[in-house]
C-alpha cells in the first residue's frame, strides 16, 4: 500500500462531513498534507434524474462548486487544497478516487444509523473502510473542535492479543510519531481467570516494550470485565481519557465476515465520540510512506503463521 502526502476527505455537504472536514484540515497542517476534497453527487439524486443535458449538469456542477468553495474559505490559506465534483455511487467514487490518488488517511463523516440497522454495511464510510486499501478515519458526532485540539494528545490502541496485532501496532506506532504523540495500549480479560490474566499482561508488557524500543512514549492498561461488551469498555475508556484516535483493525476475519464487519470494531465505530482510525492488513513487501515498519514482537505472530 504505497501512499502519498495527501488526504482525501469525503465532502457530501451535509453537517457531519463538514465536521469531518475541520478534523481534515487540522491533521493536514499537522502534518504538511494535501487535502484532496471529493464531492459525489448521487446518480439516483433527484437532480440527476430529472437533469441530463449537458447544460444542467454544468450549471449543478457549478452550485456545488459554490456551496465546496464556501465550505472550505476558512482553510485555504492554511493548507493546499483540490476539489473535486463526481457523479455516482459515492462510495465506489471515494474508493476509485482513493486508489487514483493514494491518500494517507481517508476522512468520513460518520453519519448516525438506527440501531437495527448498524450490523449491515449500509453507510458510505463503512463501505469504503471494507472497499478501500487506505486507513479511513470516522467522525462521529459534533464534539468540541477546538476543546480536542487542546486536550487530545495520546492514541487509544484496544489490542486483542488473541490476535496478529502486528499491522494494528506498526500503524499506530506511524501515526503516534507523525503526530507526536503517545499510545496507550488497553486490553480487557473477559473470563476473570488469573491465570490468563497473568499471561495477558506478560504479552502486554511485551508489546509495551516493543513499541517503547520503537520510539514511542507508551502506557498499557489490562481491565477485567465480564459484563459488559467489549466495544462499551473502550467507548468509556476513550471518554475518559480523550484520545486523539482510536486504532481499530477491521479486517482479521475471512471475506465473507468483511461484509459485516467485526461487531466489535462496528460498534466501536458506531459509538465512539472521538476519531476512529480503521485499518486493515497489508502487503507489507509493497512498502508505504505512512507504515514504513512491521513489527513482529519476538517474532511471536510470525510464528503462529507457520
């Protein structure tokens, strides 16, 4: 997964894509970025199915292009920035567009589901965090910006350590140096047995130091809960301690799963009030500017692959 100095942003003009926009533009300038600005108009949108002529789409481009133009004014003397206007299904044009221009980060307005339908994979950003080979950032709700500008330092890093957490830690361990920030690893023990207990805070302290030897101020937290469910723990963790992101892995199941999505990364998607970083496993002998390192602790994963 090879990548660029830039980052796409999903604007589709309603308010949680403008929100996501802010949070765009602040980690642009952060990190001396590019923001590449995609608005997808719909093919099934009244407009264009009523409007076909040539003349009619070039007056909607035009009035989508004001209404772009406004929305990004208080950031055009902050950050270089592109726009552009595309007709179709948005998510395959933001997964296209990905692929064309090969982001860093994809930003995505979050929008809110009813309940009964968040176990399907029926919004634009939960489509392109399945269909697109870039790390894709959520926002969700309309939090404080300038409040988690001041407070929001550390990464939130929820590890299963029943699984290959190699990509999850080595893409944490990127943005925590790209920010200059810290992590913060947190794990839960859902059986209350001591002994896996033990064992899970040998691993943790392991991945600790692994990620510490790498160059980045970490802190590990192990909690027993059988009650409540996993995505619940890490929401309440993260309204705690106010990350700067959540780094959730979204792809470990089979092909088949990927088309749900693990309940807990969805939930915790869904429901967190702070930036989610979704990530999937790569092909780590392509090479990235954004995960230039794998890390394998004591060769621990590799092993289990054998």
């Amino acid at each position: 997964m090879k990548t660029k100095n830039k980052i796409l942003v999903a604007l589709d003009l309603e308010e949680q894509s403008v929100i996501a926009l802010q949070y765009a533009e602040h980690f642009a300038e952060v990190l001396d970025y590019e923001l590449e600005i995609l608005t997808v108009i719909e093919d099934n949108s009244l407009f264009s199915k009523i409007f076909t002529s040539d003349e009619i789409i070039e007056k909607l481009n035009k009035e989508i292009k004001e209404r772009v133009d406004i929305i990004i004014k208080p950031y055009i003397n902050k950050v270089k920035i592109n726009t552009i206007i595309a007709f179709g299904t948005p998510y395959e044009k933001i997964v296209e567009f990905a692929h064309k221009i090969q982001p860093a980060i994809i930003f995505m307005g979050k929008s809110e589901l009813p309940n009964y339908k968040r176990p399907f994979i029926g919004s634009n950003s939960l489509h392109v965090i399945l269909e697109s080979d870039y790390p894709v950032i959520t926002i969700r709700g309309d939090y404080n910006f300038d409040k988690y500008k001041k407070e929001h330092r550390e990464i939130l890093l929820p590890v299963d350590l029943k699984k290959d957490i190699s990509d999850q830690i080595t893409a944490a361990i990127e943005f925590a140096k790209l920010l200059k920030t810290s992590l913060r690893l947190f794990s839960i023990e859902k059986s209350g047995s001591k002994g896996k207990e033990t064992r899970m805070l040998t691993q943790l302290a392991q991945t600790k130091k692994a990620i510490i030897d790498a160059g980045v101020e970490c802190n590990a937290e192990l909690i027993q809960n059988t009650e409540k469910d996993v995505y619940e723990l890490i929401c309440e963790k993260a309204e705690q301690i106010k990350p700067a992101l959540i780094v959730i892995m979204t792809r470990q199941e089979s092909k088949l799963a990927d088309l749900f999505m693990g309940s807990n990364a969805r939930d915790i998607i869904n429901n967190s009030s702070v930036p989610v970083l979704s990530i999937e496993p790569w092909d780590n002998n392509e090479g990235s500017k954004v995960f230039s390192q794998y890390i394998d602790i004591f060769n621990v994963y590799k092993s289990k692959k054998k």
